[in-house]
C-alpha cells in the first residue's frame, strides 16, 4: 500500500531530515468544490475510481485563501482566532469564552490589547481549561495541545507556541516576576 499519489512522493520528504516520510505541505481544496456523498467528502464531485491512489485527510479549519505571487496559499486569519476546545466548547457553548473576556473587558476587569499579542484572551483562557485536563504537562506542552493541527496551517499572521524566559541558572522561568 503506497500512502502518496507518485507526483507528490518526492516532494513529500524534507531534504535532511532524520523522519522519513515527512509531508510536503498543505492540501488545499476549494470549499466550493466538496461533495458530501454518504460518509465520504469528495473534491469536484468526482469519485476515485477503484484502485486509483486517492488522498484522505480530516479538515483542520475552513478559512479564505489568500494566494500569494509565487502560488503559495495561506489560511487569511490568525491561530488564535480559531482554537476550540472540541466536545468541551460545545458543552458550555457557542461563543461562551469570548462573551466572558468581552463582558471582562467591558467591566475592566481586563484591560483591552494596544497591539496583537501571541496570545489572545480567549486562547489563555482555553490553555487555562486545558492545563487543568492536562495537570503534568508544562504550558508549552499544553498549548501545543491546543492548537492542536492548527499548528500546521499557513495562516497569513504568523503564530507560533510561546517560549520561556531562561534564567543564568539555566532554568525556564514560566511567568515574570
């Protein structure tokens, strides 16, 4: 069984790189060109015929394209504006998160965002709920976690998991003092 359609297999690995088998980027498909047919979701509407290599992947985000001058496509948006906490979040609700930093900032009980941090309000509270799921695991670990697949989308404003501060003693310093 081959897992790659033969034009991708040479892109699909990194020159150097000790993991074999590394995936080349991204698929992208246009929205428009989805057909749902029973369990299975096709682009173009077109059914692989029996024995054709066909490629199968989940959706991670539904965002517009922006294409760039060199063919490169990224998702227009940010990673923190689409972090979700799965079943959790739909559990309390659509929107909940966000109503509650909005009314916070409302009340002043934050102070609202001169410049657009790594970290939004609504994803440090999802990294809060999720570090108390997660109890031995660090925050970078954590938040990894919650970005989950995002991690690896293109998007148009660059994100990337926070680093800690290292002290001269050599150890990570999680907060500043």
């Amino acid at each position: 069984m081959r897992s790659y359609l033969p034009a991708v297999v040479d892109a699909s690995r990194v020159t150097g790189s000790p993991v074999a088998g590394t995936p080349a980027g991204t698929v992208v498909v246009r929205a428009a060109g989805l057909r749902v047919q029973g369990v299975t979701v096709t682009a173009g509407g077109q059914v692989p015929s029996a024995g054709e290599l066909a490629v199968f992947c989940r959706p991670v985000v539904t965002a517009p394209a922006v294409v760039r001058r060199d063919g490169t496509v990224l998702a227009d948006g940010w990673l923190p504006d689409f972090v979700r906490l799965g079943e959790l979040e739909r559990y309390l609700g659509d929107g909940v998160i966000e109503a509650a930093v909005d009314a916070a900032l409302t009340d002043g009980r934050l102070r609202p965002r001169q410049r657009r941090r790594i970290m939004s309000y609504p994803l440090v509270i999802r990294l809060m709920i999720a570090m108390t799921l997660m109890p031995d695991a660090s925050y970078r670990e954590a938040l990894r976690g919650v970005a989950g697949l995002l991690a690896d989308i293109p998007f148009t404003r660059a994100w990337h998991v926070p680093t800690g501060k290292w002290s001269r003693t050599g150890g990570c310093r999680s907060r500043r003092r």
